[in-house]
C-alpha cells in the first residue's frame, strides 16, 4: 500500500530557512499536500502541488517535488517561532478514483528564538 | 466565512459506552471525510461522504463504527461499545469536488478519552 514518510524532527534558528523533507511510494500519487498542526489543533493546509508539477512558490513557502525519486520538500523561508509545529506531508491518488489522504507522520519543526 | 467545526471539542467515556460526534463542513462543500489521529501519528483515513452517500470505507472502521451524512450537510460518526484503543483525535474534513485539487479543510478534531 501507499506509505509518506518524514524525518521526526528539525531544529532551526529564527531567521533561518526550514527544509523538510517527505518521500513516498505510490508513483501514481496526482496530489501532495503540506499540513500544519498546533499544539491541540486540527490541521491547516498550507500549499499543494500537482504531480505534473516541481516546484510551486507561495509567499515564504516553496514545495519542491522530484516526481522521478517521489521526493517532496517544503522550505520556509526566514522561520518565525509561529513556524513551530508538527508538518505533515499527505498525498493523493484521484486517478485511482480515491480521495483520501495518506499522511506521514509529521515532522516536529521547533524554531530557536 | 465559517470553517470546518466540530462538536464536541472533548469527550470522556467510560469502556463499552456508545459515543456520537457530529461534523459541520464548510457550507457549499458536498465532500466530507472522517480521520482519526493517534498520538505522535499522521491522521488515517476512516470514510468519506458526497452529499448524502458514503462513497469509501477504510478497513480501520470496524462494525463498531457508523458514520451518517443523511442530509448532506453535517454528519455524524458513532462509536459503539468503546474501547480504550478507540482513544484518539478524531477529525474531519470538508472540500468542494469539482476537479483537482481537491483541497481538504479540517475541523479543530474531537478528543476522545475512553477510560
């Protein structure tokens, strides 16, 4: 079955830039998605990404997606320590006819004032 | 512009009672999905509804659990004889299906303690 997996945890300094990192296994993925959750809070989409895409830039958030390796990455640019948060990269196959999501198991982002 | 809610925020049951949690999605959206979210993992997904019908079932939602959107607007999901492994967040989400990219907007999640 489809698998999305990320690094546990990532420590930066204010001001400098995040980068994580996902990779999964199903090629046929048409989504990927990145999620923010605070502490006690539901999920906040941040940005997504077509399969037939490798880069898309919003504001101080840039998705790089390698299609060949399944390799997707999110970089926040100058973090903040409103940044820090769990980050879950999803994906989705709706050619598959499923929408569901598949998430990872988050990345813990925790940002060094 | 009202998001995703969900009700109750916080629930605590004793093992083999039955629970109900309900979901308002975003008006307008006719997709509805429930997850659940176990400490220190990504949500997994249980089902999810367009407008009144449940279109798609996991294997994770067992005998005990029946999810109704039967007005396709806000929905339900129940739990019956609880177990303290049904202990989680549980979330929901609504989007608009009309082609990609399918964006899905959660709810705050409803905790639920089974003791």
């Amino acid at each position: 079955g489809e698998d999305v997996e990320q690094s546990l945890f990532l420590s930066v300094r204010e001001g400098d830039s995040s980068v994580i990192n996902c990779t999964y296994t199903d090629s046929s993925s048409t989504y990927l998605y990145w999620y923010k959750q605070e502490p006690g809070a539901g999920l906040q989409l941040l940005t997504y990404i077509f399969s037939n895409m490798d880069m898309k830039q919003d504001q101080r958030l840039t998705v790089l997606l390698n299609k060949k390796d399944k390799h997707l990455s999110l970089r926040i640019a100058d973090t903040q320590t409103g940044d820090s948060a769990i980050y879950f990269c999803a994906e989705m196959n709706s050619g598959a006819g499923s929408y569901q999501l598949t998430f990872g198991k988050g990345t813990k982002l925790s940002v060094i004032p | 512009d009202t998001g995703v809610s969900q009700d109750p925020r916080h629930k605590i049951t004793k093992r083999g009672q039955n629970v109900t949690f309900r979901c308002d999605p975003i008006s307008e959206h006719n997709r509805l999905y429930w997850y659940r979210q176990t400490l220190g993992q990504g949500p997994e997904f249980l089902t999810y509804f367009q407008n009144e019908a449940q279109l798609e079932k996991s294997r994770l939602l067992s005998d005990r659990f029946s999810a109704e959107r039967p007005k396709g607007s806000f929905s339900t999901l129940e739990i019956q004889r609880t177990e303290q492994g049904d202990s989680a967040m549980y979330l929901c989400a609504s989007s608009f299906f009309t082609g990609g990219p399918y964006e899905q907007y959660f709810g705050p999640g409803t905790r639920l303690t089974v003791t």
